[in-house]
C-alpha cells in the first residue's frame, strides 16, 4: 500500500505544490521563501521520518500568514489522503521532547476530528521576519485539514527560537509515530470502525 499523497494549491494568494511521503527516510526538500518555516518542516520530516517536497510561493510582501497557513492546509490534506481509510495505524502518539532550555509536551490522535490545543506563550513577535503568532496558524489548518487532534505544550523555556523549534520537533516525532503501522493490527483503530 503506497502512503504518498501530492496536493498542489493556487490561489491569488499562494502558490504551493506538496509531496508527502508517510514511509520515507525523513529526508524533506523545502523551499516556502520563508526560512524559518523551511527549517522548521524540515526539522519535523526529519524527526518525524517521513519525506517532504515543498516548494511554495506567496504574497511575502504584504505578510508570511498566507503562505504558512497554506502550507498548513496542504500539508494537512497530504497527511488526509495518503492514510487513506486509516487502517493498521498506531494512532496514538506522545513526546516530551527538550530543545536546550525549553521543554514541549506533544501529543496526537489520528481520531478523525480537528482539534488543536496550542498552549505556547511566544517572547519574541518575530524569527527573521516571521510573526511568530503564524505559527498557531499553521497547526489550525493542519489539524482541520488533517482531521486530527494536536496538543502542543510549553512546560518551560525563556529563547523563543528553541520553543518553536522543540515544538516542530514534537510535532514531526508525534506525527511519525502515529501514523507508524502496527504489525498487531490491520483493521481501523477504533471501536466505531472507522476514523
């Protein structure tokens, strides 16, 4: 069974084309025009384990909201379709995961509904040129597009730098465990029969 899905969205706004790859080695190629996002999804390919492809433009000039937000929501409508009907996944992941000074808490449910906790107080308003507030952005259209409940938690750190990028590794180890298959189970993991 083959989990990669492509999605390509354009808007007045956007431009992005998206390869995911749930069974690769973590090796991401990504070009947004952003630089802290590119690294960000790569950190979260790479700890996560799963392949990337991402060149995306937008209307940078004006903000970086658009582009990350469309890249949330194409990034989430990859993870949709290459589950397919879910069947034989972990479902269920966790991490506490420590950048440096900063500790996160992250945990996912592959459970078919959008829900997005993001308890992350932001020091700074900017990373190179980045309003850090996007990044919430980001998480909401994944988990919307993506059907999947996402917790991201801050259980301390004072460099804004290491908490988003403990975050994004949080979100790529969770992410990669959860959609993990578990050679105990074929059949859908709920009690409902289906997610």
């Amino acid at each position: 069974m083959s989990r990669i899905a492509q999605v390509s969205r354009k808007t007045i706004e956007t431009d992005i084309s998206l390869t995911l790859n749930l069974d690769g080695k973590g090796e991401a190629s990504v070009a947004t025009g952003c630089g802290f996002l590119d690294h960000m999804l790569t950190l979260a390919s790479s700890h996560g384990g799963f392949d990337l492809s991402l060149t995306a433009r937008g209307d940078t000039d004006v903000d970086f909201h658009h582009l990350v937000e469309d890249t949330g929501i194409c990034m989430g409508q990859a993870l949709d379709q290459a589950l397919g009907d879910r069947a034989g996944i972990r479902r269920f992941a966790d991490a506490m995961l420590p950048m440096d000074e900063a500790l996160i808490s992250a945990a996912l449910d592959v459970s078919g509904r959008s829900c997005l906790a993001f308890n992350i107080p932001l020091l700074r308003d900017k990373i190179g040129g980045l309003d850090t507030e996007v990044i919430e952005e980001f998480f909401a259209a994944f988990v919307r597009h993506a059907r999947v409940t996402l917790h991201i938690n801050l259980v301390y750190g004072r460099n804004t730098h290491h908490i988003l990028e403990a975050a994004f590794k949080a979100f790529g180890k969770v992410l990669g465990d959860a959609v993990s298959l578990d050679p105990r189970r074929s059949a859908i993991p709920s009690t409902k029969g289906i997610l």
